[in-house]
C-alpha cells in the first residue's frame, strides 16, 4: 500500500471517529424533556461513543503514514502498543454494548386506560436498592416522547417511605404509591407535561 492511499485511508477513519462523536449531540439533545425515547435510548451513550471514537484513532493512527515501518525505527515498538491498545479498548466497547445497548432491560410500561397513545415507564436506577425513575410517554415507536418526573427512593430514605409502585386512577391521572404516602399526579395526553402532584398519606386514602 502507497503512502498517499494510507494517509487516505487514515483520514477516512478520522472521519468516522469524528461522526460518531457527533451522535453524542442528538443523544444528548433526546434526553432533555421532550426528547425522542428511541435517540435516547440509542444514542445518549457519551462512555460507549467516546470510546468507539478512540478505537476508531488509534486505528487510524496504526494504518497512517505518520509512524515510520522501517526495520529498526521506534516505529515497530509504537504499533506493537497501538495494537495492544486498540485490542483493549475493543474489549471495553463489547462490554459496555452488551450492557447498555438500546432500552434498559428493566424498563416497563403501563398503558393509560382508554389512551394507546399516552403510558408511563418505570425504570429502576442502581443496584440492590434501586431509586426507581418515572416518565409519561407520548405516541409509540419513532414518535415516542418522554417526560421526566422525577425519582423515588427503593428504601427508606425520605419522609415520604420508600417508592412502592404506581398504577394509573384514570385516563390522564396517575398515583405513585410509597408506604407511608402517595402522590397523584395529573398528566395531559397531548403533550405529557405533568401538573403539580396531591401528596397525601396513604391510611387516610385507604379509609
């Protein structure tokens, strides 16, 4: 291979580091309220993005004319650890996709009664005493949008007791359920935003 077909070819990887680095801006962009959830799930990945990027230059500089091969030249010792380096690095981008490639595994919904176009998500965040996430999302597949609301604690850790779970009251009311309280929140189906939650204490609901 020429010299001027291997800059070539090691300006064309660049290239591609340089546009998988550019997936993180929309990423980023769909995790904000309003965000697409499928941009989200897919590309809000700035660890598993940079890191490709970074296989992605090391390689280039490996294939690029920059390092001399001439027997003897320090170049033979610097390719030996730009392989080794982009073997590791390979081996990190494999695991991080094995364990966060699209929507999380945890995630369910639950569809608003009466509205297939309006439904919450509950997603556990962390390890054995999860904190759990809830979103309202609007349409499905590609138009599907999310809205945050916020987070509850898996164990006792708020005056509020610990997040027990959430069900739906009605077509565009949700009540998120905790030992010693709950919340009912009403959300409106054309857009997902979220009103201003009751708070209340769970016995006196029940009575």
């Amino acid at each position: 291979m020429t010299e001027a077909w291997r800059r070539r070819i090691a300006w064309w990887i660049r290239g591609t580091a340089a546009a998988v680095l550019l997936l993180c801006v929309p990423g980023r962009a769909a995790a904000a309220d309003g965000g697409r959830v499928l941009v989200r799930d897919w590309l809000d990945r700035p660890v598993l993005l940079s890191t490709v990027a970074f296989v992605l230059l090391l390689a280039s500089l490996y294939i690029g004319p920059e390092i001399p091969t001439g027997r003897g030249s320090y170049g033979a010792g610097v390719r030996v650890g730009l392989v080794g380096a982009v073997g590791l690095c390979a081996l990190a981008v494999l695991g991080v996709l094995g364990s966060y490639g699209g929507p999380p595994a945890e995630r369910t919904q639950l569809a608003a009664p009466g509205d297939p176009g309006l439904a919450l998500t509950e997603t556990p965040v962390g390890g054995i005493d999860p904190d759990y996430e809830l979103e309202p999302v609007t349409g499905s597949g590609w138009s599907a949008r999310h809205w945050a609301i916020g987070r509850w604690a898996g164990y006792d850790g708020s005056a509020g007791g610990y997040y027990v779970g959430v069900r739906w009251t009605g077509p565009d009311r949700f009540l998120v359920l905790r030992d010693k309280k709950e919340q009912e929140f009403t959300v409106d189906p054309a857009t997902g935003r979220v009103g201003e939650p009751v708070e209340r204490p769970r016995a006196a609901a029940a009575g």
